[in-house]
C-alpha cells in the first residue's frame, strides 16, 4: 500500500507556470504506474497524466499536451508535474494517483488546488 499527498498548488496568473509534487510512502512506490488527475468545480474528476513505473512511458490527456511534463523520481519516492502557459480553464483540484493497471489507480492523494486567474 502507498500513502500520496500532493504539495505545490496556488494561484497563479494565465501564462504562468507551476509545479505539483507528490510524496509518497510505503516501499512499493518504485512498482507502482502513476498518475495526475484533476477536478473542476462542477465537474467529474478527469486523467491528466500518466507515468510507467519505470518512468519510460508517459501519457497525456490532449488538452495538456505540450504544456505539462510528468516525471518522477523513484529514489526520492516523488512525482511531479511541471504545468506551464496555464490557462483559467486549467483551474482545478489535482489529485495524484497511484497503482498497478491503467488509470484510475486504487490509490489518491487529497488533492491540491489549482487556480488559474485570467
């Protein structure tokens, strides 16, 4: 099992950039796939992105891509995503995932909120 918690949301303005991380504990971290989701008030809960557990393999949802870049770093047990030329409609609770399989995963961070002002 693997406890994630997700550090590095706030407010910033449209065009800017941000960074979110995500710690996790437990020593199955390095075996684990994972991912970043998202949800906008009023709306469902979407995948952003995702990262084999090796890291070779990583995939993003269209609207992100060319924007965010998902990595992580299995000795320090982190993941991270690097979000630039934000937008308002990237505004959002962010959620940080974790799990064997294809996202969704069985695991959740609490989430870290997002706001991107106009």
């Amino acid at each position: 099992q693997v406890q994630l918690q997700e550090l590095g949301g706030g407010l910033v303005q449209a065009g800017g950039s941000l960074t979110l991380s995500c710690t996790a504990s437990g020593r199955t971290f390095s075996s684990y796939n994972m991912a970043w989701f998202r949800q906008a008030p009023g709306k469902e809960r979407e995948f952003v992105a995702s990262i084999s557990w090796g890291g070779s393999s990583t995939y993003y949802t269209e609207s992100v891509e060319g924007r965010f870049t998902i990595s992580r770093d299995n000795a320090k047990k982190m993941m991270y995503l690097q979000m630039n030329n934000l937008r308002p409609e990237d505004t959002a609770v962010y959620y940080c995932n974790a799990g064997d399989g294809v996202p969704p995963y069985d695991y959740w961070g609490q989430g870290t909120q997002v706001t991107v002002s106009s």
